[in-house]
C-alpha cells in the first residue's frame, strides 16, 4: 500500500464522483497487507472505514448509471454524496497518519 498516494489522492478525491471511485479503488487494502497495519484492531478499522466508503461510491454510481451516466454530474453529487465521502475520507486519512506516526 502506497500511503503517501492515497493520501495525495485523499486532496481531491471528493471533488466528484469519478475521483471518489478512482480513490475508493485504490485505498483498498489488500488481503495480503500485513505490513501496512500491524495490528488486528487497526486492520479492522481501516477495513470498516473502507467499506463505508465503497458504500457511499456504490449508491452514487449506481444513481449516476440510473441518470443516463452523464458526463457531468456534480450536483446530485454534491448535494447527497460529498459531505459524506469528504467526513469518509478524512477518516481513512486519519487512520494512515495515525499509524505512521
């Protein structure tokens, strides 16, 4: 896991739903990680954080694909889905600066 990318990557990854699955992708922590966080607990709850976010990326790209899949999509995005990938997000980038420190 690339920490400092997904961390560069958590700066905009709320500024639309198309950067939002691009950074949900790539914050997936694979299942052989064990290097990345060296405890059962931290693991868990990178893990948990993680499949929140794919839940809020699942439900806007499944009513974008409903809308037609527009190229621009910004304000059903920004009106039922950024607040709560950006309070995600920061928890996730929590997560990684709490245990690198």
């Amino acid at each position: 896991m690339n920490v400092a990318k997904i961390l560069a990557q958590a700066e905009s990854a709320a500024d639309d739903h198309f950067q939002y699955a691009h950074f949900v992708n790539a914050s997936e922590l694979p299942q052989t990680d064990s290097v990345a966080f060296p405890t059962d607990g931290q693991r868990s709850a990178y893990e948990q954080c993680w499949f929140e976010l794919e839940i809020v990326n699942a439900l806007a790209l499944d009513e974008w694909e409903s809308d037609g899949k527009p190229a621009v999509w910004l304000e059903p995005w920004n009106q039922r889905y950024k607040n709560d990938a950006k309070e995600l997000i920061g928890k996730l980038s929590a997560l990684l600066r709490d245990d690198r420190s």
